[in-house]
C-alpha cells in the first residue's frame, strides 16, 4: 500500500519540475508528516535556498494532490506529506488477508538456494546453524516473491574428515559392529570418538598419518572392504543432521553428496585443460586466477585427487542438469568469498552461458559471547547444545505459566529465541549471541515478537464480534461509514502506516536476500503495536470504536504471522 502512495508522491513532485531520483524519507515526528521530501540538492541545482525551494514545491502540489491525502507542508527544507488516515484505514482493513505482502516479482523464474552444508561423521555447529537459519529464511522470502525455489544441501562425504574417522573404526570394527543396534545418540557419540581418534593420531603419529593419507584413497576408490560401514556412517550422520532440519523447521528437495560429484568435476578439468581453461602446475592442475585479478587455485592436486574446486565444477553441472535454474544461491560463509570468486570465473569460461548465474550470499560468524568457536581448540559448540541451552532458559521464565501445551510452546520460544537473534542481523554481518537478551520477552527478541501475537489473539478471544472477519475482506461502503465519522488517534495512524509497509519490506527483502530487513520491521510493528495497546483501550471502548480496533489489531495479528513465518518462525497461540 504505501509503495503505492509513494508513486503518487514521485508523480506529483515530477509534475512541479523535481527531475531526476526521488527520495522519500520518514520525519522523526508523526505531527511533522508521514513522508518527506529534503530539497537540498534541487536547491543546489536551481541555485536558491532549500526552504524557498520547498515552500515552491509545497504550492505547485497542494492543488494536484488527490484524496489520498490530507495535507503537504514546507517544513525548513523538508516537503512533508501526510496521507488520509481513512485511506490508509480502507485499506488495511479491506486488503489485508493471508496473501498480503506476497507479490509475483519472480514469477516464471527458478532460483535454486544451497544452504545448510555441514559434513558427515562431523558435529553440526554454530557455524552450520547460522547457514540453515539463514538459507531457509532466503528461500521462504524468495517464495513470498513469487520466485520458484529448490532448496538444496550440499555435504561433504568424502576428504580428510572421512579418512581419519575410517581409519579409526577399521580399527574398532567389532565395535562399530555393536553400535548398529544402539540409539542414534550413542552411534553419534560412537563417530564422534572415532574422528577425536583418528584427528589426534593423523597430528602426532607419522605412520597413522600414513595409513589415513592410503585411508582417504580407499575411500575415493569405492573400497569394497570399506563400503558397509562407510555407508552405514554417513548414513547415522545424515539421520541426526535430520532431527536438526525437523525441529529447526527447514528441508531440502535434493541432498548433494561430495561422492557424487567428483568424479564429474576430475572429468571437467582434464576435458578443459586441454582446451587450456587449466594448466599443469608442479604435478597438479590449476586455474590461473590470476589472469583476472584473482588468484591461482588447485583444481586436482598432485596425488590426482580432485579438490573442493573441481567438486564444485561437478556439483555446478549436476545444478543445471537436474533444474536448470535461472540463478544458484550459494549460502556460504564470508571466509569464502575470494574462493567463490574464482570458482565462478572458471564456471563463466567453461559454460559461457552459465555466466552470471552463480551467486555467493556471504555469512557471517555466530559468535557467543567469549568470541567465535573453533574446533581446533576443542571448543566448538554444537548447534543443538545451544538449542537446548535456549530451550532452558525459556522454562525457567515460564515456570510459573499454565499452559495447555507448555512444551510445545517452549519449543517455538526457544528456536524463536536462536532463529530471530541471527536474522535481525544482516546476513554477512556476525551475530553476538547473548542468551539472555534472547530469550527476553522483552525488546528486540523472538520472545517479545511471539508474546505480541499471543497478546493480540488473546484479546481476540476475549470477544465474538469479530470471529467471522478474520480473512474477510469488508465492504468498501461500511469502511466509508469509517471515514465520514471515524477519528483517528495517532496511535492508531501509527499502526496503520506500520502495516501500509509490510508489502514494501518484503520486496526489499527480497531484492537484497536480506531477512533482517523483515526483523526489523517486525520489531517495530510490535513497538508500535505496544504504544497503541497502551493508549487505546479496545476492549472497554465504545462500540464502533471498539470494532474498528479490534479489526485493526486482527490485521496487526496476521502480519506479523506472516512476517515470522518468513522468518522460519511459528506462533503461538498462548504465552
């Protein structure tokens, strides 16, 4: 709705001769206006003072503005315009339904977004929670746009990581044999010891070394004597990589495997290293980045193994074979950026065609409080482990409550907590985690966004007036009964700006693969929400008033459902 105002704006600021961008801005004031125009460049231009400027625009204006507003003022240098609280009111009340704020931007175009990517026989960690949170965020925000997404995880079942943990259960086979009617837990505790084993031998014993540097080429070579339990490995890793997806609330339409991919992408690079895209460098194969204002890397190393390099040329050609997309999104820490760009630069040469249509969305680190985690000093932190911990905190504060489903309400607070504390951040920006402020049901939280929606449904059931309004969309002449003698607060103008801007905030979301842009807003819709509740009794209210809030509040309700769920986040519908 309010992108809608704005193109009003620009036309009638065009119309008095403002050419060129036109900038909109909110004045820190209501009573000064609900959207500004500063006039210091066309006063530049034009070679006069910015407040004569704006007292000309204000003039040639006010007699072309339409209904939609009620007033345009020069304030100093600023045209302010201050739209129709009736309009603003027709609308939120008659558009606002569950498809507010989806729009069809990318409809007839697939964009495929690889996120989540931690590696088998390893532990999920923060860095891999942060990727999930965010890459399925992304897709929802691209789905909301119109775009068709294929959600992907690609996942590292062959390397060094495999090797050592192989190599220590070759040496435990009775044991890893017992642990095949053992819980999922104690498989992974099982693994987890394996790969500590076979870590610490690979550092300090020259000969174990050795044998896991032979381990690691079995393992490419599909030893026959390895396949049963190096399958059935990955396979418990892939099963607790699945509890995760579920209780975070992501999932995935393919699951690419390391394994599968690079044989293709060794085939790719001998091919085009005949056609000198590569060329051979002390026994290895590399591309010169070189040439491009990059920098050098090795595709397939000197043992003839082909390197993450050469696997994602593999993983790139399975991409467009399987769908075909118009762009990949690759959702991938900021350490990578540098190793994208090469990647990137060889894709561009190999397919000319594909070109373009490798994308990297950098990521920030998740950090606790004491600084980032680092498996190299036995201090990383498993992303569970910080669920949990979420998880507890948020039973303490509710213990006191009596909920009908306490548990499950716990649950959706807790990964409210995690989920919204790393999206009201930009994406390649890092998260400081503090848990505390995190599970607050008070300011810049997840809680404080759930108790708001459970506040407003609260209120709700307190009544039965509005039952049957909840997705129906009202008459325009019962809302023009609203606007002939309905006066407005300005809590209640405030609010319904707030909600005229949802559409507008999820297409910037989208444009910039950016949910902290819909955190954001949220948070202030429920501050605005707030300062509302507090001054504008709804339930002892007079009747039509009483109405017109409690059909306000409800839109308020289904927004910020909305905007969660594009968050990866689920209500509740008590607290």
């Amino acid at each position: 709705m309010i992108d809608k105002i704005k193109r009003e704006i620009y036309k009638l600021l065009q119309s008095a001769g403002v050419a060129g961008e036109i900038e909109l801005t909110t004045p820190p004031n209501p009573e000064m206006g609900d959207l500004s125009f500063a006039c210091f460049g066309l006063a530049k231009e034009r070679g006069k003072s910015p407040n004569e400027i704006a007292k000309e625009l204000a003039s040639n204006v006010k007699g072309q503005m339409s209904n939609v507003f009620d007033e345009v003022q020069a304030v100093g240098p600023y045209v302010n315009f201050f739209i129709d609280p009736h309009v603003l009111a027709k609308q939120a009340l008659g558009d606002i339904d569950e498809s507010y704020g989806q729009s069809k931007v990318g409809k007839k175009k697939k964009y495929l977004v690889e996120f989540g990517c931690p590696n088998p026989l390893k532990v999920f960690h923060l860095g891999h929670l942060k990727n999930l949170v965010t890459g399925e965020s992304v897709a929802r925000i691209l789905e909301n746009a119109g775009y068709k997404v294929v959600r992907v995880n690609y996942q590292g079942d062959v390397g060094m990581h495999i090797a050592k943990t192989m190599w220590a259960i070759e040496s435990q086979r009775s044991a890893f044999s017992v642990q095949r009617s053992a819980s999922l837990e104690k498989r992974l505790k099982f693994l987890g010891t394996m790969y500590a084993k076979g870590a610490k031998s690979f550092e300090e014993n020259e000969q174990a070394k050795k044998e896991i540097v032979a381990m690691n080429k079995r393992i490419y070579q599909k030893d026959p004597t390895l396949q049963t339990m190096y399958r059935l490995a990955v396979k418990w890793s892939l099963e607790y990589f699945d509890q995760i997806y579920k209780r975070l609330g992501a999932h995935f339409d393919r699951l690419y495997l390391e394994s599968e991919v690079f044989a293709s992408g060794e085939m790719i690079v001998r091919a085009y290293l005949k056609k000198r895209v590569f060329k051979e460098s002390a026994g290895a194969i590399i591309y010169e980045g070189s040439k491009h204002g990059l920098h050098d890397r090795v595709f397939i190393n000197s043992e003839g193994f082909p390197t993450y390099e050469a696997k994602d040329l593999g993983l790139a050609q399975a991409h467009f074979t399987d769908y075909n997309p118009d762009q990949i999104i690759h959702v991938v820490g900021k350490e990578q950026v540098e190793y994208f760009k090469v990647v990137f630069k060889a894709i561009a040469e190999i397919w000319p065609a594909r070109a373009n249509k490798e994308f990297h969305l950098p990521g920030g680190f998740l950090q606790l409080k004491d600084g980032k985690m680092s498996s190299r000093t036995g201090t990383v932190v498993r992303a569970e482990d910080l669920l949990n911990q979420a998880r507890t905190a948020v039973l303490a504060i509710m213990a006191d409550r009596d909920l009908a489903k306490k548990d499950e309400v716990v649950e959706k607070v807790a990964v409210a907590a995690v989920k919204y504390a790393i999206l009201k951040v930009s994406v390649s920006d890092d998260v400081a985690f503090d848990l505390k402020r995190s599970v607050s049901l008070e300011g810049d939280s997840g809680p404080y966004l759930l108790y708001i929606v459970a506040r407003i449904k609260s209120i709700l059931k307190k009544t039965q007036k509005h039952k049957n309004t909840k997705t129906q969309k009202h008459k325009n002449t019962k809302t023009q009964k609203h606007k002939n003698t309905k006066t407005f607060t300005s809590y209640e103008k405030q609010l319904l700006l707030q909600l005229a801007s949802f559409p507008e905030i999820t297409s910037q979301a989208a444009a910039s693969l950016d949910p902290s842009k819909i955190a954001h807003y949220l948070f202030h819709l429920a501050q605005t929400f707030n300062a509302f509740y507090h001054e504008c009794p709804v339930l002892e209210a007079a009747p039509a008033v009483k109405e017109f809030r409690l059909r306000l509040i409800q839109k308020v309700a289904l927004v910020m459902t909305a905007g969660l769920a594009l968050l990866g986040i689920e209500t509740a519908e008590e607290m």
